[in-house]
C-alpha cells in the first residue's frame, strides 16, 4: 500500500510540473505574438500612409486605422492592393 502513494506522489508531481511547463509557455508565447502585431501594424500604418502620399495625384487614398494597418502589416503588397480593390468595390 505504501508503495501505490509514493507511485501517486511522483505521478502527482510530474503532472505538476508540466502543468507549470505549459502555464510558462502559455504567458511567453502571447507576449511575443503581441509584439510582432504591434510592429506589423506600425509598418503596415507606414505603409498605408505612403501609399497615400503618393496616390494623391490618381485619387487613391486608403483610411489609416488600426484593422488596415495590420491587413497590411500582415499581408505586405498584396494587402495594399487588397484595400484598394475594396475600396472601389465597396
């Protein structure tokens, strides 16, 4: 009977432990993938904004807010073009 509870124990302590492995990389993971959104939206905000800059003499401007900033910032080129084709049709 003794030697069930250590077995308990020890299986007790090793859920344990991967519970707070995946508590660890639960809390890291998201941190990282804010960051990266954040810089993809300051990049596609850039982006968008020349775009505007230089479409002002075809009548091509884009509204800079933060869904197409990170439509942008997510997709690149394609994303610009995706907006502009949008914008037209809707």
């Amino acid at each position: 009977m003794n030697l069930s509870i250590e077995y308990n124990i020890i299986i007790a302590y090793v859920v344990g432990l991967f519970l707070l492995y995946i508590l660890g990389w639960l809390l890291v993971v998201p941190r990282k993938f804010l960051l990266r959104l954040i810089l993809n939206g300051i990049i596609g905000a850039l982006v968008l904004f020349f775009i505007n800059m230089a479409g002002k003499s075809f009548g091509i401007y884009v509204g800079i807010n933060p869904i197409t900033a990170l439509i942008v910032g997510f997709l690149g080129i394609p994303g610009v073009i995706l907006l502009i084709v949008l914008q037209y049709i809707v």
